[in-house]
C-alpha cells in the first residue's frame, strides 16, 4: 500500500507527486524523492524496482521479510533492514520490519508488521530544512533514528519488570514464579538483542571507515544512532546478564531453604522421638517395673518426657536448626 | 557415477556431451563445462583431475570426504566442501557432503552420501540465460545457495521442536524426559552448527576483500548466501543459548519441588508424630493415671489429638507448607 | 549554573571573565579559555554553543544527561562524557555525570547530579604554569585524570567489602546473607563497570593511533590515565569473577551442609527407631511372652535396647555420619 | 641418538652421509641434507648447531623440551616444535616431542620421548622425487603432516569413549562412574588440545600472509596441514562442551532421582504413619472405650487401618509420588 | 637503598662509578650505566631522574608502586613494570615490584618489597661479553628473563598442590576441605595470572611489529621470553579451568553422596516403619483378639515381623537402595 509518495528540492517539499512520475523528477539535478509503502504488493515492489533501478536480490528480501537486521550496499542504492519492536494488547512482542533503499536522489521504505507509521518523522524532516538539504542521506538517518529511539521505552519496560522480580528474589516461597518470570524476561530480552545487535554491528560501517557515498555527509548523525545502538546493546547484556545470575541466586536460596528445612524436619523427628521411644518403654508389658506402681510415676514420667524434649529443643535452638 | 556432463554458451545450454570431450570444450571461448558427479569412483575422480587440472590435495579431499566445510583456492580453482542434512526415516541426521570444484570455464561437483540431487538447481539456471551468462562463477552460486537454503526446514524442525519441549518445562514431573530431550535436541544443533559455521567463515572470503576472479562478477549473489548462512548460524546459536537455559531452568524446578516435597513430608511427618506421641503417653501402664479412668476420659483423648493435629494442620498451611 | 570562566595565556591566568567575553578572547592567540558549569540550564548550554561553535548533537547530549561515557570527534571540539560514582549518606551509589568540550583553545566541563566539585583540578592545573601552557589538551587531561582518580577509592571500598564477606564463605549458616551481599556487590560493580568500562576503550582513541589535534602534546599523560582505566577494569572483571566462584562455593557449603544434616537425620532417626521397634514389641499383648514375667526381664530389656542403640552410634560415629 | 644423516639432489637420494661431511654437501646447490636424531644428546646437538648454524635459543629449547608447540623464524633456519601423543600399554597419554629446524638446504629433526620413529615419513617421500625435488619445505610438510595425522586415531578413540560414556548418562544409579569418566576423558582432551591448538596458530603463519622463504612453493601443502588441525581442534572443542553438558546433565539426572526418592520416602513415611497413629490410639489404656469390648472390634479396627492405608496408597500413585 | 652502579664498555665492566659519575659515562658513545636501587627512596629516585633525563609519569609510577605490569615508551627511555612472586614462611605469596628504565645507553632497575635480588642476573651478564655487548637491551632482556623464569617454580607448585587435591576429589567426606582448597588455589592463580597476562600482552610489543629501538638488536630474545610467558598463560588458563571442573564435579559428588544416604534413609525406615506397625497393631487392647492367646502366637508374631524386615531388606538391596 502506497502511504505517501513526495518529491523534495533543497530541503523543501516539492509536491506530492504519482508514482508514474517519479523518474521525470529523479533527472532533476538536486532534487529527492522519498516513497513510503506498507505491506507491499509484490506489484508496487515490482513498480519501485523498476522506477528507481533495484537490485533483485534486495528486493527479494523486502518482498519476503524475515531478514536479520542488516545495512547492504547495492551498485546505486543502500539497502537497510531494521525491525521494529512493538507491545500488542497482550503485553507481548510483535516483530516488524522496515527495510530502507537509499539511493543518491530518493529513499524508499518499506513498513511491513508494523502498526506505529513513520509519518511523523516525514513531518519532523521537513519542519527542518537545513538538515533536509543534505538529502537522501538525512532521511535515511531520521528513519534509521525513530525506528533505534523506539527501543527505548521498551528497554525501560523491562528493566522495571526486572527490578520487580528482583525485589521477590530474597522472599521466600516464590522461587518458581519468580524463575518463570526471569525465563520469560530472558526470552524477550533475545528479541530485542536480536533487532539491536545486527543493526549496531551494520551502523558502524555508515559511519566509519569507507562510508557509502550516501552517508558521507551525515557521519556525525549516523555515528549518533550508532551511539544509541552501542547503550541499548550494552543494556541488554547488563540485563542479561544480571537474569543470569538471578536465576542462580534463586536457586541458591531455594537449596537454602530446603537446607533449613531439612534441619528442622530433623530436629522436630529428633524430639517426638524421644517422647514416642520414653511412652514405648512404659507402655511394656513387664510384670516386675517398679515404676509404673508409684503414686507419682505418671507425673514424674511426664515430666521426663518434657524435660528431655525441652533440652533437645533448647540446644537444637542453640545450634541454629530451628 | 556421472549424473551428467553439459556444455554451455552465451548463457544457453550447447550439448550433452561425452566426458572426453570435454578438453575440447574447454579451449572454446565463451563457453564451460559443468559436470556432476554423485559417489565417484576413484577412475571417474582421475579422469575429472586430468581434464580439469585439479590439484592433487583437492582431489584427494573429495574423494576421502569427511571434510569441514570449507573454500580452498587453487591455481586454476576453487574447492568448496559443503555438508548436506537429511532425515532419514527414523528422523535422524544423515549428513552428507557436496564438494564443488569451479575454475575459470568449467563447474564440477561430487556429492556424497545424499539422497536430494542437484538436478533442480541446473535446471533452475538453465531458465535463467542472462545470469548463466555469468559463468561458472554464478552456477558455483546456484549450487551454494541450494544446499544452503535446505538448512532452513531443518532450523524450522528444531525450533518447533524446541517449542514443544519449552511448553512441558515449567510442568512438575517431566523433568527427566524434558532434559533428555533437551540434551538430543543440542547435540542435533551440534551437527547443524558444524555445518554451518565454517561455511559461513569461508563463504566471507567469497564477497569481502580480496575476492577470487571467478566470484567477481557474483559477489553480491554470493553475500546473499553468506547472509543466510549469518541468519543460520545467529539462529542456531540462540536456539542453543535458550536451551542451555532451558535445562537450568527445568534443574530449578526439579530442585523447587523437591524442596516442597521435603517440607510436606516435615509437616505430615510432624502432624503424625504429635498423634503418635499422645497415644504413646496414653498407652503407658503406670498404675496411677487419673484420666484413664474418666469415663469420658476416651473421647477427651481423641478430641486433644485431634485438635493438636488440626492447629498444626492449619500452622503449616499458613506458612505454605502444606 | 555558572562556576567559574577563566581566560589563560602561555599556561597562566588572566582574569576570570564574563561569559560574553569568551568570544574576545577566543581570538587572541596562545589564548584559552575554561568554563566550568553545573547542572547547566537549556539557556546556558545555548549560549555555550554559540560561544564556543559546538555541534548539536553533543550539546543535545549534554543536555540529556544519561549518555555511556565516551569520546567523539567532532569538527572543531572533542567531546568526553564520564561519570561520577559517588557515596550517598546510606552507601548507595549516585552516578553523576561530567561532560567536557574541548577544542583547540577552550575547554567548557558540564557537571551533572554529582556532589564534589573539579574546583581543585582547576587550582591544582595552575598551580604548574609550564604544563598547562600545552593548552586546552591538558585541561582535558586534568579533568579526566581526577575523575579516573576518584573510582580507585570506591574499588578499594568494595574489595575491602568482598573480603569480609569472603570470611564468612566457610562459615555455617550464612549462606543466605552471604548470598544477598555477594548479590549486592556485584550489582555494585556493574554500576562502576559502566563508567570505566566504555571510557577505557574510548580513551584508547586519545593515545594511541591517530590521535586528536588537541590531545597531541599530551599523548603520554592521556596514556597514564588509559593505564588507570586498564587497572581499574582489571581489578573488577577480577572482583566480579571471584564473586562469582564465591557464590558457586557458597552454595556448594549450603548442599554440603545439607547433606550432613542429611546423615545425620538418617542416623538419629534409625537409633530411635530401633528403640521403638524393641519398645513396641515388648509393648504387645500376646499372652505368652515369658521374658515379662521374668524379675529382671525390664532391666535387661532397657539394657538390650541401650545395647543396641550404642552399637548403632559407634558405627554412625565411626562411619562419619555423627 | 643419530637415526641417520642422508643428502638429497633433484628429489633423489645421493647417500648416507657421516655427520662431518654436512657442511661439503650443504655447499652444493640443489643439494639439501636431511639429519634426524632421537633423544639427542648435548654433544649432538652441539655439533649440529655448528653445522647448520643454528641460533642458540632454538637450540637451548630443543635441548629442554617441554616446549609448547609452536613455529618460530630464526635468520637462516624456521624451528617448529610439535607434540607427539602415544597411549602406553595402560592406555595412558605419552606426550613426546618433535623439534625440526627447517633451513634453506637442510632439515634437521629431534624426536623426544616418543616410541613411534618418522622412518616412515622418510620412506614415502623418498618415493615421491617429483615432491621431494621442492626440497627442505617440503619435508617439513611431510614430517609435520604425519605428527597431526596421528591425532586423528586418538580422537576417535576418545570419540568413542564418549559415546560408551553417553551411552549410561540416564541410567539410573550409574553417575559416580559417569563423572569419574567424564572428567578424566576431559583432562585427557586438554592434553591433545594443549598440542593441537598452538601447533594450528603456529601452522597459519606458514602458509597466510608473509610466508617463511622455505615454505613459499608448500603453501598448499601447510594449508592442508592447517587444514586437518582445524578439524581436529574444532572436533576437540565440540567434545569438550559436550562432555561439559553431559556432566550438567548427568547431575540433573542425580537431582532428579534424589527428588523421586524423597517423594518415595515421604508416601511411605505418611502410610506407615497412619498405621502406627490407629494402632497406637487403640492401645491406649483408657478404661472406657466401648470398641475395644465389641466382638468384631479387632477386624474392624484392622480394616479400617488397611482402608486407610490403601486410600493413601491410591491417592499416592495417582499424583505419581509412587 | 642503591644496590650497585656499574659502567660497562664493550660488554665489559669499566668500573663501579659514583652516581654522581653517571652523567660522565653516559657521554662516553659505546659504554652504558646499569644501575640498581631496592626500596628506593624520593630522594634517590629524584637523583636517577635528573642523571638519566626520566619521564616524570614513569619516575611517579616507580615511586607509588601497586602497578599493573606493563611496558611504556617514552621518549628517551622504555619503561617496564614486572610483578615479583616469592612465598614467605608461611607459603602465602608476596607480591613485590621490578620496575626497569631502559635508555639507548643506560639501564635503571628499582626493586620493590621483594626479597631475591637480580644480583645473579648482572653476575651473568657479566660472563658472556659477547651478548653484553648488545648494551641496555641485552641487559632489559637478562632482568626480565629473570623475573619471568622465577614464576615457573610457583607454577609447578601450584601443580602439584592441585594434584594432591584432585587425588581427593572422588573420596567421600572430604567435599568440604577440597572446595575449601580449591579456592584458596583458584584466589593464588589468579594473582600469578594478574602478574604473567599483561606481561605477556607487554612483551609482544618488544619483538613483533615496530619494535623500540633498545631492542631492535634482541628481538629473538625478547620473543623468547614472550614464549615462556605464553607458556605460563596457557599454563594458568588451564590450571583455573580444571579447577572450576573439579569444584562442579566436588559438589556432584556431594550431591550423589547425599542421594545415596536420602535412598539408605528410606529404606531403613520403611523396614522399622513395618516392624513398628506391627507391633503397635499386636499391642491393640481389643478383647478378642484370638492369636493372643495362642501359645506360639509371641514366637509366631516375632516370625512374622522378622519375616516382613527381611523381605523388604532383599528387596532394598536388590535395587540398590542399600
């Protein structure tokens, strides 16, 4: 579905223009034309292809999607794949993609799976001349910036979920719930390292080094998505890392409790025990026990009985079993 | 065997043509030669050598199979060992081995212990004459990009796989199937993996840098490939990665439940021996026990033990354990 | 809030003046100029920019707060952010933040949500006119120097914290404090692993290699400052892995102390019950048991039953279990 | 110990030659001298180093042993030094040394330690003069070539191993033998790693990048050495993770059984606790309980303890406890 | 304290000079001054840097001491930071300090809180004039040959200590003292590792790539000590991973061992649980209970119970429980 299709000169909004139109103004010296699509067909991808001169195989992989995020240099375009990340009602992660052909005087995206538009960062553009001048190449770095600041806020969002897990972590008798949640983190996490990693890794080569023609003037913006690139990742391997050693911590104080428990299941065996192997004794069937025939041996056995559970009780209290 | 042995031209298709025709092929311009090979014979390995001028290591590689995967250059060609991946009929790994051989105007590749032929790949080129146009260089593609993508169902097969497991592991009292599936389900990564990575590794040096002559004109079709094999192998690792947590994962609930088995048994152990206790005292024969004569010296009895029980009842359902 | 705004020349001071001043004095040569502000207002940094001719996406950064310390090069200025870790009054971590510009004849330091000052940089710098006459490049270095400085004493305080806390591996019974602590430490460690970490590798950048305009005359004392950072990354990676062996061998206390417990359960339980069995028995009903009628029969039944729970307990003991 | 001292001209043998004729024959182009010794002597080598003039520290190493494997470049002579692994007639590892000194016209080597001679090496080059004829390089290449191939029978046999290991990783009962085995197979891997591992760095120099004078016509040969010590590393490194696995999940197994038996020990526990509570109520020696009178009171009362106990039993078995 | 203070000419000694000689000599071309200073003192440091023209960052660096080993190029002079490793009485490890200041023509080393002098390096030195010859980086390389070999003893040490301890690992009971032990071993290795790992790191810059002028004429013996370096890295590398396996496999020990007593547990409490209720039932005061009265009903009751502890001990056994 084409969304918008406009051609610029000097940083100024020319006009919306027809599709058909588009090579009239891609002859014009200084002038850019920036196409928006969603879920394309296979005829408008055909269409693009054709008007601004793509290689297959980039093509190919817009058409199919499912790519890892990727930065390509094709003779006469650049070819970016990045992915969007987006909370459906259920609180759970949609993977979208949008993948960006920038060539010399037009940039092409292509939004598929994804419901946040892009259209704010057309109006953002073209608020701002100055930076438009510098062309297609701007507009690859505002496309590229809204989609890397989108992760953010969901970054954010599992930190916070993070750190209400790790307030559970010391509690006890909530080591399976709190190990699902970590789990569950953990998975997403993945996700999202997957959209960052790939794409920090294809930045650098905008920035650094030979950089594509198209870029050449947009270093120190690009380096700066770069930049945001490296804190997510970094973020994420925090994150990570730290589930890790949650999960461990966890288990550690499950074994722990276990441990006590253990101690005192021995130490409360150990004193009816005692009670249980005294009453036996005179409960048998001796004919010749003195004991049994004296007027106070009930209450003498009784106290006994207690004396010897108070002492077990009070040194296992001591020793710290119970 | 000899699967078959074509001539080309221009892109198109000259002949079938006898094996030792083939030097005379060779010396045409503008024309190669692509043979195929499926389990060769020493005699059919030393023929290919002669009319190709392939060199003795690779040839002695070929036939020995049981290679890493790897891309070797030569003078006068290049030798790419990749492993095939099939399921047998029990849904075992069988994996097998295609080496391709592929000089300046001829394509030779041996494939070994693998039931899916590469006939479809000749004929899918055969289709398309503006890209056979390209030579040897963009069969060596059409060849890497077939068994490269028969990776895919295969990843496909381990993951949903690895999603009915992930369902069963936070479920008490399948641990032990759970780990043993876990730990097959590694080892087939294992054998993926090892498939996958080296060619990866050596299918960089196919696009990047300095690139051999007969790839030059492919290079981007060949960093296709190479971006599969990325796909490929990121994925792999991730499954990998997830299912070494998984089975951390799965120990923790073992080691959780039995840590609530244990204190069940403490309560129930605990609750018992309170009972047993008070009957034992009952049960001793000292002369002197009043209550024993009350008449309702029974009842008051039973109803003491139980109301001892019933508080610890409750007791140990506050605190969780029960 | 403005600190302080100071004009320099030939490495001495020539008046503290006001901030439109700057401009004047930017164009003398052999000339520079150093402000120092604190949680800097959006007018101050606006003013600063147009002074000073900075870029906007690192004072847009400044402005943000929240970077990962680094170094960037931009036309005309170099442009570091580091942080600060501070104590609070309850030992918690305050990680401020320190940014400074540098360009060939100025040096502008924005101190964010930090306490202590770099007001002693400053006297201490002019206190050595024949080092600060290389300009700028040695402001820079001074104020990253006292920065770098100021983690030693942190790192010192969390060893000292993990030593006392590694006395009581071994010790019984603290496993779960233990386990907390080490828990805490190292998302302690994190934190400072955070801020020198990445300004490690970007001082690297300021030595080694191509080096800035404005760091050149000081390549040897940025280098004594990367040598600080290589130390104090060290000593953490150090730290952080020995907490993890610390909490491994901790929790392989916890599952050796259970299994004492274990023993030792298993070893009580089995004397008193053989005490009961016997107990039991002789507690039956049969009419014909001869031994109850016997005169010494109670005696010698106590003394088999004590009999048999010795011999039980030498064995224990013997064996280890007691 | 010399083994023998032979000259080469045109990849053919010329003679056996005494020791003091080696410098007559090194001045005869396209002559080279091919020495080797067996547990050397410091006279030997002494003479050696005069005659071939080799550096004092290759020498000094050579002499020690117990070197790490690895290729070192002196002026005038390339120093490999490689491990040799035997198994005894224990079946222990024999780790034993090769040293060569590869120069222009001369290899000398040194075999330490080591039961298996290289006589067989010699032999097979010997047949092959149009090989031969590439002089010193190449017989470094045939000697290093079969100390790496005969590693490849070594892991096989640990291969192997392995799986008889893998095969009782979910047997019951069987884990302290697993665990002994898994961890001596893995120390007898780092042995074959630690002579593996160098050995592929030290080999990539030979045949990558600025290649030593004496392999410049043997780089396909030493990519093929490098080749196989690839595999074997990478096979190596899939053991060893996997053997690290298979001991997770051997523990997991131990975990598991532990955890079935304590549900075990807690159903029987709470069946046998009932039966003893009934039968200890019964006994008590209260003079009014009406059932004890009754005529069928005693079956009664030992049905009612079997229904107990056979509920118990059923309720057991269903939540899978037994 | 200043230790000694020699001119050399020509690899010979000339004289033992004043320090206040030392600018004297250094004039002279072809002779240079090594000399030593142990715990120096401010004074004495400020003298050496004014004779020998030292860095003031370096001459800090020597000063503070608490380094990290490193080596740094000044202008003028390299200056290298080795870590020294002795055991005192009672076999903990002291870590001391040789810092060594090495010009075109003279060699300063200051040792710092160790004991073993570098006496025996000069003495050596000083018998082979024809390496001496070589000047200041002859002299660098004799120390830190030195230093570097002295670690070799502590490693074996280190060794056999683990061995003794890995004799253990499969013993019952000693869980606690091994873990104990393996990490007091694991803490010693890693302050060796801080020692030799950037050493090593260090060193590589001292004979590959551009290498400082003092050793251009050493590179061979640099690289020599560069491999004993890696040796003892790889040494280290090792040592710490078997550690870390043999702590895991401690501790599957313990937890195997513990499963065995929890099994023993069970089953000898299911045979006196047996007994126990039998008993108890037999001890039931119901009047009709006809085997009460029979004559053999005690000797049959003993039959029964004995019968009933037997089956269940063969069938305990026979299953491995007992």
């Amino acid at each position: 579905m084409l969304v918008n299709c406009v051609a610029y000169e000097e940083g100024r909004k020319l006009a919306d223009i027809p599709v058909e139109a588009i090579s009239d103004y891609l002859m014009r010296p200084k002038c850019f034309v920036w196409v928006a699509l969603r879920d394309a067909s296979n005829e408008e991808l055909d269409l693009m292809q054709e008007e601004f001169g793509l290689h297959d195989l980039a093509v190919e992989d817009a058409r199919n999607g499912h790519q890892r995020p990727k930065v390509e240099e094709y003779e006469g375009a650049l070819f970016v794949v990045m992915h969007t990340i987006e909370l459906d009602a259920l609180d759970q992660f949609r993977v979208g993609e949008v993948s960006v052909f920038a060539g010399k005087n037009f940039v092409l995206s292509v939004r598929n799976r994804s419901q946040q538009g892009l259209l704010g960062v057309r109006q953002r553009t073209e608020r701002e001349p100055h930076l438009l001048r510098h062309g297609s190449g701007f507009v690859l770095y505002a496309i590229m910036d809204a989609v890397v600041d989108r992760y953010f806020p969901i970054i954010d969002a599992l930190d916070s979920e993070f750190e209400s897990i790790e307030a559970q972590i010391f509690a006890a008798g909530a080591a399976r719930d709190n190990i699902r949640m970590l789990y569950d983190l953990k998975q997403r996490i993945a996700v999202l390292k997957h959209a960052a990693a790939p794409l920090m890794e294809a930045t650098a080569k905008l920035w650094s080094g030979r950089v594509p023609a198209v870029c050449e003037s947009n270093r120190e913006y690009l380096r700066d998505v770069y930049d945001h690139l490296v804190r997510i990742n970094a973020g994420l391997d925090n994150l990570r890392e730290t589930i890790g050693t949650a999960i461990q911590v966890n288990l550690s104080m499950v074994t722990i409790e276990e441990s006590e428990t253990t101690k005192r299941l021995a130490a409360w065996a150990g004193i009816f025990a005692v009670a249980t192997a005294f009453a036996g004794i005179w409960g048998m069937n001796f004919e010749f026990m003195p004991e049994l025939k004296w007027h106070f041996g009930y209450p003498a056995a009784l106290l006994v009985i207690t004396a010897a559970c108070v002492v077990l009780y009070w040194r296992f209290k001591r020793s710290g079993w119970l």
